[in-house]
C-alpha cells in the first residue's frame, strides 16, 4: 500500500488548494456557498501566512509524490480535502 505523506504548503501549492475548494464548494459539509475566485483565494492565503493559528499541508503520495489533498486547521477547526479520482 501506498504510503501517504505530508509537506508544508508552499506559494506554488495555491492553485490547487484553490481547485480543490471549488471542487467541494456544493453537495458537502464545507460552507462555501459560491465558487471562490483566484484574486480571493491568493488574498486571504497570503493574509493567512502571518497568523500563528494557521497550520497547512499537503498530503501526497510517497511513491509518486503528486498532490493528492489538503490538510488546514485554523484555531480549533481542523479541514481535510482529499483530490476526487
């Protein structure tokens, strides 16, 4: 079985983190109620990068180190988005 790992969020990990928002934004528990736009999203990531309480990661696959979902928490609210394959 496939090992899954977890890297750091980088700036260059932004656009998927973005796709896999407005993949999920309906028909889930996520509240977003519309699609989210690049100019927003790059916004609030960047506000983000200076809040202490603010911890992302990238979870891939060890044996082909593809991105394959996102892991956040921020406060007390932990949020999971795995790629739909």
């Amino acid at each position: 079985m496939d090992k899954i790992e977890l890297r750091k969020v980088t700036e260059k990990d932004w656009n998927f983190i973005l796709d896999l928002r407005n993949e999920f934004y309906t028909n889930s528990f996520y509240e977003q109620k519309k699609l989210i736009q690049k100019t927003e999203h790059y916004e609030y990531m960047n506000k983000q990068t200076t809040n202490p309480n603010f911890h992302q990661w990238i979870a891939i696959q060890s044996k082909n180190p593809s991105s394959i979902g996102y892991v956040r928490i921020l406060d007390q609210d932990v949020n999971i988005m795995v790629e739909k394959k």
